[in-house]
C-alpha cells in the first residue's frame, strides 16, 4: 500500500531528542462519546478530537445508520436525529474492537441491535460473553445467524444488577449507557475505573444522565430523559499517547515534554519510569522527560487502572531492553500480547517470552535496524521507538495500523528530532 512505510533513521544509541510534542484527545474516549450521542435526538459537539482512522471509522458506522457527523480540525458533530437502523456495518463493525459499545445505545433506544464479531487489535482472544450474558440478564434475547448475532428487547431493559466476572473497560461502557435508557435503575458491579470510562460518564450526565458511583468500581445508573449537552465535551487527554512519547524519552531524550495531558492519569507509568531511573517532572498538565544515563531493571505487571495500562506494556518494553540487568513484565489484561517481541528480538533484544503472560528481558542490548511490519496499533509504535534507538535505517510497514490510533505520528516525532518519513 502507498504511503504505508515508516522510514526511521536510527539514533544508534545517542540520546539527542529534544522538544515538545502535544498529546490529542484519547482514542477510547472519543469513540465511546460518539457512540453514547447515538441514545440523544440532538447534536452533540466534541472538540479536543483526534484525526484518526478509527474516529472515520466509527463516523462512517453512524452515518451508516442514519446520523450526521460533521468534523471540523479538532471538533466534532454528531447527531443521531434521525438514527433509524440497527444493523451494524459488518466491514467497519469488524475494523475496531470499539464498534461493540454501540450495542448499548442502540438495543436501549431501539429495542434491536444486528453486529458482527468486533475486530480491533490482534492480541489474542477478544470474547463479547460478557456483553451477550448482561444483556440476556436484562431481558434480551440473543440470536446468530451466520456470522453476525442479534440481540432483541422490545420492551426495553430491564434494570437490576450486573456483576461483572472481568472487569472490562467496553463492557462496563456499554452497559452505563445502556442503563440511561432502562426501565428500572441499573447497579454495575466490578466496573473498569479507567479515566475514558469516567469521562463517558461525565458526558452522559451533561446530557442529564444520573449515574452514582463515578470513578468506582460500583455504578447505578438510573433512567432519565437525555438531551444534547449545552456545552462542547472535551475529549479527555490520551495518556496512552503520552506513555508512547515518554518511553521514548526515556530512551532517547535529551529532553521531551508532552503537553496537554493529566499528569494524575498517569501515575503507574510515571512510577515505572522514575524506577528506571530517568528523570521525569510535572509541571501543571505538562510532563518533562530525560533519559538517564543507566536505565535500571524493573518488574512491571499490567493491571486494570489504576495499575500500569497493558497498552503502554509494549512502548515499555523497548525501554526494558536498555535497562542493565534483567527485568520482568507480567501481561496480565490480554494473552497474545507479547507476540511481537519476537520482532524486538530480532532486532538484537534479548526477551524470553516464558508463557503467554511473563517476558524477561534481558539488558542492556544495542539494537540493529530492521524492515518489519506492526501488527496493531501500540506494538506498531513500540517498533518505532526500537527502530529509533537502532543502528541503521529501518522501514516499519502497515502504517494504516498506527493511523487508528495515532494522528500525524510522523510529524509529531520528527518536530523532536527524529528522522521519520513516511512513504
Ligand atoms: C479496552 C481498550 C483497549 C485496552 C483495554 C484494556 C477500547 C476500544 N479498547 O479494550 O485499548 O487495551 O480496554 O485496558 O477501549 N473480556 C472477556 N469477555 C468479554 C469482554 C472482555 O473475557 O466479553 C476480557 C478480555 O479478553 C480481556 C479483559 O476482559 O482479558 C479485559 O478486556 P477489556 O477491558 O474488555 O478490553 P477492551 O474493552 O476490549
């Protein structure tokens, strides 16, 4: 594919990056608003919006579906008026693991939902039992029919309780906004507390939602009339993003800053890079980056927030490979997720995979140059940062991948220092 390529000029090393770089609104927040302004009749605006393949994506499967979505540089429209479908685009229900939270908009506010298996990253299995067994706990009735499933509630939900048996970030999104339209009050137990969930609250109750328990692990959600926020919603700052771009100061920086971001959404990450030894300083919603002059081993295991996100555990490995002496990381959220170490280790690192779930890496490793492809979007990125530090030139392929979650990623790292083209 044209324009697919990255083009990396390695640093060999040197730790010679300096600059600022702005952190855009997070993926996983602005998809799951968008979904949620399918349950309003009105427009919903959204400014801090990120220029990336999945927020086209998810634009597409509202229009697809009757809604009118307008961008304009960082703000977004939505307005589901005149929604009146309720069958998911097979092909770009199948292009994001994000499509599933539009089965609680749509089953709540039209009684029927029809959806593919949703796609997204390829980290190894990605059930929906968790969606299927609530809904059939509020009162839906679940069908398949080839490959693509169904579920009815033409009576609408039914309130109660749902215990959640893993705690899942899209499971307790979709169901806060299925709750909004219930017909009893909704009680979510072991909820994902991650900072996009509470932001999804945050905008559901400017649109007049009652949810209690924001930021716990316990949510009730009660039923209420929503209506289009009065004011524009910020979509919250992307700390994954912002993890990226540090382990990468962390390695290469003289000094890098990230602007934008909230610092107190990033604790386990800042936590783990202090303990490599680097030196990182908060200043208001900025974060300064600089590599140390030895990286320091660590144990690292991924955990629901606030624990370290399993979607910065792969910009954290390459870090690991130049620490001097061994450290560990536990996977703790997916399994598959270590598989592309195999590439870092072809590259020169030297990383054990002991099972599914433990990596040791061994350090510190110079790495070599190489041409490989990213096989989703945070492994893909955890290439560049490897490809940044190597000796020689390497060509990182399936660029369309960083596209879903990273806007202009080119630019932003070259505005730092780094050779980067893309072609
Ligand atoms: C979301 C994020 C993703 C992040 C992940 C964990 C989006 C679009 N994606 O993914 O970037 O890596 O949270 O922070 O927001 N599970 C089940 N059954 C289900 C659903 C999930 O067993 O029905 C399991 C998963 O296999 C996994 C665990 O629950 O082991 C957590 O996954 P989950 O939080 O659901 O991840 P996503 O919401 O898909």
């Amino acid at each position: 594919m044209k324009d697919n390529t990255f083009t990396i000029v390695g640093l060999s090393g040197k730790k010679l990056l300096k600059g600022s770089i702005p952190v855009f609104g997070a993926k996983n927040n602005v998809l799951k608003v968008m979904a949620a302004a399918a349950l309003i009749e009105g427009e919903s605006t959204f400014t801090n919006v990120p220029d990336i393949a999945d927020v086209v994506a998810m634009g597409k499967l509202l229009e697809d579906l009757g809604g009118y979505v307008k961008r304009d540089e960082h703000t977004l429209r939505v307005n589901a008026k005149d929604i009146t479908g309720t069958v998911l685009n097979s092909a770009l229900a199948k292009s994001m693991r994000a499509s599933i939270v539009l089965l609680g908009p749509l089953l709540a506010r039209f009684g029927s939902v029809t959806f593919p298996h949703p796609g997204g990253d390829v980290i190894g299995e990605r059930p929906i039992d968790l969606f299927i067994s609530g809904f059939q706990k509020l009162g839906a009735e679940f069908s398949e029919s080839g490959d693509s499933y169904t579920l009815k509630a033409p009576q609408g939900l039914s309130g109660g309780e749902i215990f959640f048996r893993i705690v899942s970030v899209t499971a307790t999104e979709t169901f806060m906004m299925a709750g909004t339209k219930a017909n009893a009050p909704l009680t979510l137990k072991n909820c994902a507390m991650e900072p996009e969930v509470v932001a999804l609250a945050e905008y559901l109750i400017s649109c007049g939602a009652k949810i209690e328990g924001v930021g716990s692990s316990t949510l009730v959600i009660y039923p209420s009339v929503l209506t289009p926020p009065a004011a524009p919603f910020a979509i919250v700052p992307d700390r994954i993003e912002a993890a990226t771009f540090l382990a990468l100061g962390a390695i290469a920086g003289e000094s890098i800053t990230v602007t934008g971001v909230v610092p107190a959404h990033m604790d386990a990450l800042l936590d783990a890079l202090r303990s490599t030894g680097a030196s990182v300083t908060v200043d208001g919603d900025t974060v300064t980056i600089s590599a140390p002059e030895v990286i320091q081993p660590i144990k690292l295991r991924t955990h629901e927030y606030p624990g370290f996100p399993t979607d910065a555990q792969a910009p954290m490995m390459v870090v690991l490979t130049q620490a001097e002496g061994e450290s560990t990381v536990v996977e703790t959220i997916f399994n598959g997720r270590l598989n592309y170490t195999t590439e870092l280790v072809g590259m020169g690192a030297k990383i054990s995979v002991v099972n599914p779930h433990r990596a040791t890496i061994k350090g510190k490793t110079p790495l070599k140059a190489r041409d490989i492809d990213g096989p989703d979007i945070r492994a893909g990125l955890s290439f560049i940062l490897a490809a940044a530090i190597a000796d020689g030139t390497s060509h990182i392929g399936n660029a369309h991948l960083v596209d879903r979650g990273y806007e202009a990623i080119e630019k932003r790292l070259a505005s730092v220092g780094l050779q980067i083209t893309r072609s």
